[in-house]
C-alpha cells in the first residue's frame, strides 16, 4: 500500500499534507516510512508528514532523516511515539546540520537520552537556524537541556519575526 502510493505521488505538485498519525488500518511501519521517505526525496510539494503512533522503528526514522537532507520543502514533520530510540533521533539531528526547510519536528516519546538531547541542542545552537518547534521525551532528560532546546527554538523563531502563537 505505503510503497505504490509513494511512488504515485512522486510527481505531485498539488498534495502539501500527508497525515497517517494513527493510521488504524494497517499502519506505517517501517518499509511504509522508508518508502515515504523515498518520496520525500523526490517530492517538492509535500510540505507537512505526520506520522505520530506509527511504529516505524530506527530503520524509518533513520531512513526519513536521511531524506530530509536533500529536501527542503518539508516544515513540519511528527514522529511522536514512533518506537524509536536514539539511533533515530541522532539521525535527524545529523540531518538538521542539512536542512534547511524544517520548522517544526515532533520526537517526544521515543526514549531520548540526555547525550542525544544535548546533540540536539548543539545542532540548533551552531547548524540550523530554521528550527521553531522541537519537542523530545522531556522525561528522559535534564530540565537544564529542555530549556536550552526551547530557548535555541524560541531564537529561531524570533529570527524570522515568528511569535509562539504564529507558529504554534
């Protein structure tokens, strides 16, 4: 199902949000992510992916990282609950020294470690500038690195004229 639409949607202009978060039928796993983020390599138009509950593992996660590197059309991308853990989330943090378009990036409940949050923080404090939105498993981390995430986003966002409220 994921690997035939992707591929259908390739070529489309017109189609700016996928929305899978839930997905009851089936799901997105990971050969689903690894083909969305085939098509996100391709793709210049999708502007929004949600796939928050999804279970699409380290292989998706990493697989969708490694796509955003060469799209910069996507803002905003939910990954919340994704059974992920760090190997995932040091892999979008790699691929936001890339990045350029992403605004908003949702991670929190795929077990973050201290040591990848503050990878994190450090991409967003010397990488990526375009960051507004990040949210980790706050409950896995020191509150010294929640508020450095926050701060280094609240940053970006006032460097664009964005208030909370706009981008929120």
């Amino acid at each position: 199902g994921f690997i035939a639409m992707a591929d259908a949607l390739r070529h489309n202009s017109t189609l700016l949000t996928l929305d899978f978060e839930s997905h009851s039928v089936g799901g997105v796993s990971e050969v689903g992510a690894t083909a969305l983020a085939g098509l996100l390599r391709h793709n210049d138009a999708i502007e929004v992916l949600r796939l928050g509950y999804c279970s699409i593992g380290s292989a998706g996660a990493s697989a969708l990282a490694n796509a955003l590197t060469n799209n910069n059309t996507l803002q905003e991308l939910n990954l919340e609950y994704c059974s992920f853990g760090d190997e995932g989330v040091v892999a979008f943090a790699n691929a936001l020294k890339l990045n350029r378009g992403l605004q908003e990036l949702k991670l929190h409940g795929n077990k973050t470690s201290q040591a990848t949050a503050e990878l994190l923080g450090d991409v967003l404090r010397y990488d990526n500038t375009t960051i507004m939105w990040l949210s980790v498993d706050w409950s896995s981390i020191s509150l010294e690195i929640a508020e450095k995430i926050d701060r280094l986003a609240e940053i970006n966002k006032e460097s664009v004229g964005c208030t909370p409220q706009e981008v929120a």
